[in-house]
C-alpha cells in the first residue's frame, strides 16, 4: 500500500522560510514523477513543483526562484525548501506520485494526472 505523509508546515510572517517534507512508503516502481501541490481556501488544488526519478525538477511560474524541490532517495522523502514566502503561498501543501512507473513528468500536470496523495500539512504566511 502506497502512503505519502506531508509534514514540516506552519505559520510564518512573510518573507519567512519553511521546509516540507513528504515521507513515502510501499511504492512499487523504481521511476516516478512526484509533485507538490498546494490549495487555498475556495481556489483550485494548484500545482506548484516536480521531481522525477532521474532528478529533473520544474515550478509553477509563482514559485520559481523561491522553492526549491528535492528528494532523499535514501530515506523515500521528498522536500520543498520555501522560501521568501509571500501571504499568496498561504494553503495546503500536498506531496502525490504518479503511479504509472515512468519517470516522465507532463510539463503542466494536473491533479488528475496522480494517484497518490498524502493528506496534506498547512502553511500560512501572514503579512
């Protein structure tokens, strides 16, 4: 059974840093394309960040320059560094695999595109 579970959210004043990691688990395929996602209150589940098995990383025009992606191969954890947030990156952040054993990730995923999801961690950034 595939679980991702999201943790290392929180509040932070604007211009602040968090880190988000996304501890993975019984996935059976060795490529992969993962994502973060986030959702604020009454938007669109939005995509904002996307690793594949082979490192290649790509952001949402919002986020470039100030998130960083990675993953720990070792500990099946994968990380979102933000930072410089800004009161817009206020939402749930939620980590998803796609499930489709490739390591080809769609330039502009959707949410529809991933299987797995885990259940979310908060941030909110005040001005």
């Amino acid at each position: 059974q595939v679980q991702l579970m999201e943790s290392g959210g929180g509040s932070v004043q604007a211009g602040g840093s968090l880190r988000l990691s996304c501890a993975a688990s019984g996935y059976p395929y060795s490529s992969y394309c993962m994502v973060w996602f986030r959702q604020a209150p009454g938007k669109e589940r939005e995509w904002v960040a996307t690793i594949n098995s082979r490192g290649s990383t790509n952001y949402a025009d919002s986020v470039k320059d100030r998130f960083t992606i990675s993953q720990d191969n070792a500990k099946n954890t994968l990380h979102l560094q933000m930072n410089s947030l800004k009161p817009e990156d206020t939402a749930m952040y939620y980590c998803a695999i796609d499930g489709r054993a490739s390591w080809y990730c769609p330039p502009l995923p959707g949410r529809a595109y991933f299987i797995y999801w885990g259940q979310g961690t908060q941030v909110t950034v005040s001005s």
